[in-house]
C-alpha cells in the first residue's frame, strides 16, 4: 500500500511539474476582457500585476504568427507567450505607446497562453490578440 501511494504521489508530482499552467494574479479597475478561440481582448482603466488568456490556434497542418495590437497612456507592461513550454518576450509597451504588428511563430492545434505582466501600474490600455494563419 506504501509503494502504492508513493508510486502515486511521483507521478503526481511529475503531472504538475510539466504543465503549462499560468495563474492570473492583478487588481484592475474597468477591466474588460475577452477569449474566444484564437482571440483574446484586454481592455482597462487601472492594471496591475498578471494576467493570462488561454488562447488555441485553430486548424490542422497549418502554422501561423501572433497579431498584436495595442496601446497604453501611462505605465509599463511586458506580453509574453507560451505554445512550447517556453515563455517568450512578445513585446514591451510604455506609456504612450503603440504596436500593430505580427510576431512570434505558432503551430496549429496548439494552445498559446498570453502573459501579460505590468512592470509598474499601467492605465488606459488596450491589447488584442490574434492566432492568424
């Protein structure tokens, strides 16, 4: 029974020690978001800490890069992604600052997680993402 449970334990422990899973962790005033499929949206007054969109790149056979979109008056924030286990600078916005571009590479059918990071307290922003093929 011993073995048993640490048999079960060790595999456990492995189970969790190799799964992609980020936790959202902020204080937000006017936060407005959305997830759908390929698509996230994140839209605030006042951000600050982490947040994750869980995201999938849709089709079979096929890659594809990361649309980016967004723009932030005051603050600073780190995006960062994740669709090999490895998490990646996507890009860096101060205040003032815009993109509207394509980056990163993706496989298709694969999940994408989307780190949003604030480096100090950010306000007025808006990010878009895209899985476009």
């Amino acid at each position: 029974m011993k073995k048993f449970l640490l048999c079960l334990l060790c595999v456990l422990l492995v189970l969790c020690a190799t799964s992609c899973n980020y936790v959202s962790s902020y204080k937000a005033l006017m936060l407005v978001r959305s997830e759908m499929g390929d698509h996230g949206e994140i839209s605030f007054f006042r951000l600050e800490g982490t947040y994750v969109m869980k995201l999938k790149m849709k089709g079979e056979g096929q890659e594809g890069s990361i649309h980016c979109k967004a723009s932030l008056t005051e603050g600073e924030i780190n995006v960062y992604y994740d669709s090999l286990g490895v998490k990646e600078l996507l890009f860096n916005l101060k205040a003032g600052e815009s993109i509207d571009e394509r980056r990163g590479y993706i496989e298709s059918g694969r999940t994408v997680y989307i780190i949003i990071e604030t480096v100090t307290p950010a306000e007025e922003g808006k990010i878009e993402i895209d899985l476009r093929k």
